[in-house]
C-alpha cells in the first residue's frame, strides 16, 4: 500500500485500522481535527505520523493527503450534520487527486440501500434510498466513484452494519452498556425482535486493510457482516446478563421520537431512520469470505465481555 493516511483517524474504526496498520508494520499518517486525541489513540505506535488538519478545509486536506499512496477514509459526523458527507468528502477526493495519491478507501455503512428487496443484501443491490441520510451517504459515495469512473483515482468502499466495541461510544449499541453497568434503563430504536446484526469494531480493522492492500479490490464495494443475526432484545440481554444484572430497555417508536424531536435537536433527525428496524439490512458478506478467506469474527459474547472491560477500565 505504501504509506497510508487515515482521515478520521481518531474515530472507533479510523483507531482499529491504524493498529492493524502498524501491527503490519505500514507507516500511516493518523489526520484528525485534535492532536490530543491522535496522540492518545496513536502516541505509542511506531508507525504512527500524527497531522492535525481540518478536512473540511482544501489546503489543509492535500496537505495532508500529500506523500500519501493510500487514503482510508473514516471520517463520521453526527447525525444533525449528515449535510457535510457530500461536502466533506468532495474536499477529500480533490485533495487526493492534488496530492497524487492514487488510491481512496471509504469505510460506510447500509444507508444508501433503503429498504431491502432481498432477504440478504449482496454489493449487487440497488442504491435506492428512503431517508434524507441515505441520499446524502449515496451522494458522499457518488462523487467517490465518479472519480474512479474517470480515472482520477482507483477506489474501493467498505460497508460495515451497526457496530459496538471499545471507542464506538457515538455507535448504536454502545449505550446499552453504559446503562447496564449503571444499573439503568437502555434505549433503543424501533422494534426489538426484528433480526439485527453488529460488527465488533476491532474485527473490521484488519479487514479494511487487507482489502486495501490488495490491487484487484479496487473498483469495487465489498461486504463485511457481523457473526450472525441477533434481535435488539437478544443483544441487550446478552449485555446485561454479562453486566450482571436484570435486563431493562424501552423501545422509542415514531410518535415518542416525535414528541422527544420538540425538545432534543439529535431525537428529531431519528424518525425517518426507524425503516432500519422495521425492515432490516442485513448484509451478505460472501463475496469478501471468497477473496479473503476465513476472515475473524468475534462473537456477541465475546465481544461483550470485552467491551463491558474496556468500559470498565475507562
């Protein structure tokens, strides 16, 4: 791969890809907005460059993307700024097209699907999205691949489904553990019996790189699923059980999101993403399994156990 930059690389999955980077023994730039928190994910890593660079910006973007082979791009915002993805990411394929750097990652996620029409859904799946944030992550992805369309660069896009583990506190799933250990109630979103999946945030890592490394997985978008299907209900027992205690949780539906939205600018963006519950994604990671071979997946229990330590510790 060469050298590697990460923009974003203070986030849950930007941390796991330069471990994995370093583990390898690839030196990589870490780009994030705060150095305080680059150098308290990356300090102790031999391979690690850390570069404060705002990445909304263009010359601090190919500053930053400059001597760069390979760019991994994990960059999140939250919820109430999904309007920045298209923005965000066009700065970030332009400076990469300055820098000549000449292959992009992007790490993303189920939102541009809508709706499933498949029970499993393959890299082959229409784009066809129902929510203002999944026509927003599909813009983000379409300037990516028009740029690989002109031969601007060679890119490659990741899809992850909902993720928990050490560092994903911004995730879905995180919460549950905090309100376990705290002996609270966990919320959730939406229904708590329809099939769901998580990915362990460490195990994407080391996938995201091996993808990255190799040169016939550009041009296209792979899959990479959790262990298997589990309901929200079957997680968040399985969370408290391992917390020792009882099981407690209330489901948000669309009318108390709404009433909540008059008050909470962050409850007010969630209504429209409840068709994630109601009618899952759940992905089909065959053609990665095809390419790499066995890939690690940790198990809910697993992976539980060692998120509830980590919490523990922190």
């Amino acid at each position: 791969m060469g050298k590697v930059a990460i923009f974003g690389a203070a986030g849950p999955i930007g941390r796991f890809v330069g471990t994995e980077l370093d583990r390898r023994g690839i030196p990589f730039r870490a780009v994030g907005r705060t150095l305080g928190k680059l150098q308290a994910a990356f300090g102790n890593l031999r391979q690690a460059e850390l570069v404060a660079a705002d990445l909304s910006d263009a010359g601090g973007a190919t500053q930053a993307a400059r001597g760069a082979d390979t760019i991994i791009y994990t960059l999140g915002v939250t919820y109430n700024e999904f309007a920045l993805y298209p923005k965000l990411m066009q700065v970030a394929v332009d400076a990469t097209v300055a820098a000549g750097v000449g292959r992009f990652v992007l790490v993303t996620g189920v939102y541009p699907y809508g709706i499933p029409q498949t029970q499993k859904v393959a890299e082959t799946h229409p784009r066809v999205p129902v929510s203002i944030k999944g026509r927003l992550r599909k813009e983000q992805e379409d300037i990516l691949m028009a740029a690989g369309g002109r031969g601007a660069l060679r890119h490659l896009v990741v899809r992850l489904p909902d993720f928990y583990g050490p560092y994903a506190d911004n995730s879905l799933a995180n919460p549950i553990f905090r309100a376990a250990l705290a002996a609270k109630t966990a919320n959730w979103l939406g229904p708590v019996s329809t099939p769901h999946e998580f990915v362990f945030v460490p195990d994407a890592g080391p996938v995201i790189v091996e993808l990255a490394s190799r040169d016939d997985c550009y041009g296209e978008v792979w899959h990479f699923a959790g262990p298997g299907e589990i309901t929200a209900l079957g997680f968040i027992q399985k969370v408290y059980q391992a917390a020792g205690r009882e099981p407690k949780f209330r489901s948000a539906g669309r009318s108390m999101l709404r009433v909540l939205g008059w008050f909470n600018p962050l409850m007010r963006e969630l209504p429209e993403m409840l068709y994630l519950q109601e009618t899952p994604v759940l992905l089909d990671d065959e053609k990665l399994r095809r390419k790499l071979g066995q890939v690690h997946k940790t198990t809910y229990d697993e992976g539980i156990e060692i998120t509830l330590d980590w919490m523990r510790k922190g």
